[in-house]
C-alpha cells in the first residue's frame, strides 16, 4: 500500500483549481489577449486553458482518492476450514458497505496456531461437548440465515490450496465470489476442498483458468505469502476464526463478533 501525505494531496488539488482559475481568465478567442498564430490561426492561450483543465481533472481525483483513504478499514482473517467463517464470510460484505468499512479478505491457516498451543487437530474435535454444540449452533446460524448446511466430512479439512488459491483470486477481482464459493462448496455442500476437482470446477464456474491458477498456487511466491499471512495472523494474536481487525488493532473474535467489530471500526 502507498502512504501520502493527504495535507500535500489537498494542497496540489486548492492549487490545480486557482491555475485553472487563473487560465480561465483572458485566455477565450473573443477576450483579444490572445495571440494567434499568422500562419495557422491557432489560439496560443488554448495550450494553458487545457492544461488547467487537465489540473482540475487531477484534483478531482485527487479528491476521490482522499475519500477512498479516509474509509474506515476491517481486516477480515478467515480460514476455510472454520465452520464459523462459513456464515461470516456470506454476510459480511453487505454489513460493512451498510457501515461505510472497507474490508480486507485475509485467508491463513489455523494449523500452525493450534500447534504453537500443543493442539494437533480442531478444539471442537478434542472436547467433544465443545464440538456437539458447536454443530447443533452452526446448523441454527444457517437456519436463520437460510444457507445451506451439510457437515462435511472430514472435519477439519486441509485448507491450504484453497487459501493458497484465494490469494491469487484476491489480486485479481474475483476473490471474494470465489471464497463465498468454497464455503458453500464445504459447508453447503458437503464436499471436499482439500481435492484439486473441487477447486478446479470452482474457478470453472468463475470462468477462470483453472489450470493456469492451481498452477500458480504450487508456486513457491504463493506459498511462502501464505505462510507470511499465518505469521502476521499470529504476531497480531489471532488464535482462531474468523477474526476481525481494525485499523487501531483491536481484535474481535467470532461470527457473533462482527457487528461489533463494523461498528468499532466506523467510529
């Protein structure tokens, strides 16, 4: 991301509007400053006015792109694995344009987290009370939210191509659409996202080229910025999904967080 002094952008835009105030003034054929060529008959005074028309073009954006900066931001850190992303992530992008807040999609994976902390597979698995409420919750969000819902077997399921293949739908435009659509492939659908079909009729339906995207995620680049995500996910002290983080750093755990978070990060 590029940092720039909004002071330093207000000031070129307060500039470009008084140049063009000034190149507006006398510089019209019928004012008689003008110097016309002999020759061609062309209007000197024109190549300013164009020019100041050209500034006022740029403050204008100038001036978007301060609006666009100030937007209150959320990081959205998620894991495809999380049974409770599963209904944040179909929810949450109609919640923060309703709050004004610019949303961040962060795909990790809880794996390395769970080991830091002695656990080799999902805490709903190893207490199973945890776990038998955890599935009779989900299925009543999903109820309330009329989404499909199937338990999908295994649970968790091996997460990595999907994120690693997030990461590159997200530096394109179709990210988002592709990550709703995972979720609804596991926990909707009950199938297997750890499986190379399963991904690949996804970016299928997104009309991409599934062959040239699972590609490029066995790529070292896509590898090493997904292992970069899980670190950074830890350094802010994320222990589980789906996280909310705002720009201020404060952390929200948990689907049943993510108003709260919205609303602390538009304050």
């Amino acid at each position: 991301m590029i940092f720039v002094s909004v002071d330093n952008v207000i000031k070129r835009t307060r500039d470009a509007q008084v140049d063009f105030g000034k190149s507006s003034k006398g510089q019209t054929g019928d004012s008689g400053n003008d110097k016309r060529d002999d020759k061609t008959g062309a209007i000197h005074g024109a190549l300013p006015l164009a020019e100041a028309f050209e500034n006022r073009k740029a403050a204008s954006r100038a001036e978007r792109y301060i609006a666009v900066m100030a937007r209150p931001t959320l990081d959205f850190w998620f894991e495809f694995a999380s049974t409770y992303s599963y209904p944040a992530a179909m929810r949450i992008t109609p919640l923060a344009k309703a709050s004004g807040v610019t949303l961040r999609w962060r795909p990790f994976v809880l794996g390395p987290i769970f080991k830091a902390q002695g656990w080799q597979t999902s805490p709903f698995n190893l207490y199973p009370d945890k776990g038998r409420y955890m599935w009779r919750d989900l299925e009543r969000i999903c109820n309330a939210l009329d989404l499909p819902f199937v338990r999908p077997e295994p649970f968790p399921q091996n997460s990595l191509l999907a994120a690693r293949v997030a990461l590159i739908g997200f530096a394109d435009a179709w990210g988002e659409n592709y990550c709703r659509a995972v979720y609804r492939a596991e926990f909707g659908e009950g199938r297997i996202i750890s499986e190379t079909a399963t991904i690949a009729a996804i970016l299928d339906d997104l009309g991409q080229d599934a062959e040239a995207v699972l590609r490029q995620a066995q790529s070292d680049e896509i590898k090493a910025r997904l292992r970069a995500e899980t670190e950074q996910a830890q350094k802010l002290g994320i222990f589980g999904a789906p996280s909310f983080v705002t720009a201020g750093g404060e952390l929200f755990w948990g689907n049943d967080r993510l108003e709260a978070a919205l609303n602390w990060a538009a304050r």
